[in-house]
C-alpha cells in the first residue's frame, strides 16, 4: 500500500460502532461499563475499553492509529497542541540532574520551554554546530536524549538523522524528531533510526488551520533500561516503556490531552496532506528560485545554494516542504514587504491553506536572548513565509510588487 492510500485505508477503518466513513466526533468526558467488575478489568488494562477522555477516547485514538501507521511506529498518543506533545514526551524522560543535546534552530516555543527545564534542574545543552561531532561534543555522562526538527524553525537547518541516531544510541540514549514541518510524507525519522517523532498536527497534518494538536509516536527499538532511566522502574515493557509511561502518567496526570473535535478536525485535514503537500512544495520552490533570480538573498532546503541541500534531497526526496525565510536589508524592508502583501497573512502560524508570513525577530523571538536568536539565525532582517495553496501565479505577482514598494537601502 502507498502513502495515501495507507492514510485513507489504513488498519484502523470505519467506525466499529456505527461503520460511519469519517471517524465521528465522540464528545464525550467520561464512557459508562456495565458492571463494576467491567470497570474494574478496563481500569486495570485486562478488558479493551473506554474510561475517561483525558486517558483515551475513541476520536483521539482513530488519530492516533493513522499516523503512527504512517510514521511506522510502535504506537502514539494524542497531546492538547505541539508544545503539550514536546512537553510531556521530554518530561516522560528526564528527570532532575539530566541533560538533553539539542540543535540550536529550533522553535522559539520548545528553547522556551528548554530553557524553562533549569528551574527543575534540567539543563538544555545546544550543539555549537549542526554535524554529528558536534552533538558529540555536548554529550556528558547526564545526557538522556537528542533532539532535533527534521527541518529548523526558522533556521531552516537540516540535521543528519541517521548519523544523529547513530551517536545517540553509541551513549545509550535516544533521539527524538520533531517532524512537524516535513510531516510523514516527507520524512519517516524512525526509518531513519529515531525513537520518537513529536508532531504539532496543529500545521500541516491539519492542513487547515482550524485547531491545535499535538501527537508523540514512539518507534519500537529503544530499550529503556531502568538503571540509565529511573522513571521507567515501574514501567518494564521495553520498547513499549514509553508509550505506556506517557499515556498513563504524563498525559493522564499532567492532563495534555487533545479535544476530540480537534481530533476530528485533524483527521479530515490529514485525508488530504499529500495532495496538499505536492502543490505546497511545487509552489515554494518556483517562489524560491524565482525570488534568487531577482537578487533576494533566500533559504530554502530545496535550493541548490543551501548547505544543506544534498541532505535534504537524501532524506526528503525531492519535496523539500512550505517554509522558506528571506533576508531584505534591514527590519523597515522587511515590515514594509509584509506590509504591502495581499495574499499571504501576517500570522503566527505555519501548515495553513494560506500562505503566511512573519517578521521573526519581533513576535515569536520576541523574549529571546541575542545568543538564542543567533543560534536560531533571527535575524532584524528575515521574513519567514509559509506557502498556502493559492495559485503559484498570483503568489509571484505578491511578491514582486511587494518587492517594488522595499524602501531604498
Ligand atoms: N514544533 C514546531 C516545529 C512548531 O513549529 C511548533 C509551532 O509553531 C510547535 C512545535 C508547537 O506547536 P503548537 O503551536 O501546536 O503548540
């Protein structure tokens, strides 16, 4: 079975109860069992069922099941937004005294939350580098995990995963994936040796902009062995450690669950992803290589003139997703092009139907330190664009008369 037709007909199908063709929207808090000894079997995990909406729900789970099929892993579990997945997927994990080694051009929102970990006696420790030896470098004997995007928010970097999973698993630690902007049909990070792939579904899984999700999906490699990770003393199942832990105590305890509406959003807008995703990348790159032509100074992964162009091709194919950033000279040149666009918004968002766009430095950075915008390349200057589904045309002619409004230098 090929992509999308494991999207639409994967193992998961109609509805059992009602055979109804969309997953329907359970709204429900809490399921009823007939007996108190069918509760009592269900709470205990001996009878397959419902209990709460907080722990699972047959919407979120419908969710669930499709993507971990197409990320090929052991299992997933849904999470209130992509800040909650990130959360409670590094919070299952580390513990006081840890360490994680993570790439310097992540999300503003997840070095927040890193940064936020010391007061729990967690540190963050960046790579002084996107290569392998560089990861390497930041390893100390506390270090539990790596992570990285497949492609950096906004940075645009590209980490080799496989050489990433290879030192993470040479210290006996895991690596998590962020694979939001690429999304599955781009980038399956567990074949490529990850161990958890973290999702906001709130961007290009959902496809529409109409709701915030998030999604962890564990792969089925990793041993977490009690003695390098004490959280998982209660939790020996093996590779299944995680996903068992997360769902049972981070999600069920700290209460990041996702809304089944949500879900149910999430789940039409994922019918449709790669036929989104081809028109998406077909656009952003005739936007590129035409912005380059006219002297723009670009970053995009699918350009011959990123560094990180052959990686690319090698772990996405030839679609190389929405995000691009442009540098224009100066924070009035790059207000006055957002400014004078009609067509790509001004919002905080990425993976809508529209094409968006955002001056960095002043929003999402806003709190950042100067040593977080420069490992991240925040610059005064950059514009970050996402590219929506209008016609590539009318986007070309945006941006050109956009362009011809720039203030002199
Ligand atoms: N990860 C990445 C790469 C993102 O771009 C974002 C949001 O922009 C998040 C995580 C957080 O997702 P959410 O906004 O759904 O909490």
């Amino acid at each position: 079975m090929r992509f999308t037709t494991r999207l639409l007909h994967g193992s998961f199908g109609p509805d059992k109860a009602t055979g109804a063709t969309t997953q329907p929207i359970y709204q429900t808090s809490a399921f009823y069992q007939e007996t108190a000894e069918d509760m009592a079997q269900v709470f205990a995990g001996r009878k397959p069922g419902f209990v709460y909406t907080r722990v699972s729900n047959p919407t979120l789970m419908s969710l669930e099941r499709r993507i971990n099929e197409l990320e090929g892993g052991a299992g997933a579990v849904a999470c209130a937004s992509g800040m909650a997945a990130v959360s409670q997927a590094v919070l299952n994990v580390l513990q006081e005294g840890d360490e994680l080694v993570a790439s310097g051009g992540l999300y503003g929102g997840t070095s927040s939350f890193f940064h936020d970990l010391a007061h729990y006696g967690i540190r963050a420790r960046y790579a002084a580098g996107d290569s392998p030896e560089a990861f390497e470098a930041a390893i100390t004997e506390r270090t539990r995990l790596l992570y990285v995007e497949t492609i950096g928010n906004p940075k645009l970097d590209v980490p080799d995963i496989a050489a990433l999973a290879g030192v993470a698993h040479a210290h006996g630690i895991p690596l998590f994936v962020d694979n939001t902007v690429t999304t599955p049909y781009l980038c399956q990070p567990l074949a490529l040796g990850a161990d958890v792939v973290i999702h906001s579904t709130s961007k290009a899984l959902n496809g529409n902009g109409n709701s915030i999700g998030g999604l962890v999906v564990s792969g089925r490699q990793f041993n977490w062995t009690p003695d390098c990770f004490p959280k998982f003393k209660e939790y020996r199942f093996g590779p299944m450690s995680f996903l068992v832990r997360l769902r049972m105590r981070m999600v069920t305890d700290y209460g990041g669950c996702m809304a089944p509406m949500n879900a149910y959003l999430t789940g039409i807008g994922l019918d449709t992803l790669a036929l989104r995703l081809d028109r998406i990348t077909s656009t952003a790159l005739t936007l590129t290589e035409d912005l380059e032509e006219r002297g723009i100074q670009v970053n995009y992964p699918g350009l011959a003139s990123s560094p990180y162009h052959e990686l690319a091709k090698r772990q996405f194919g030839d679609r190389f997703g929405a995000m691009l950033t442009i540098c224009l000279g100066s924070k009035e040149r790059a207000f006055s092009f957002i400014n004078h666009l009609h067509y790509a918004l001004n919002v905080s968002n990425i993976g809508d139907a529209r094409t968006l766009v955002i001056h960095p430095a002043t929003t999402i950075f806003l709190h950042a330190s100067a040593q977080e915008k420069a490992a991240a390349s925040v610059t005064d200057d950059l514009v970050r664009i996402n590219v929506g589904l209008e016609d590539p045309e009318d986007l070309l002619e945006d941006f050109h008369q956009a362009l011809e409004h720039l203030p002199r230098v």
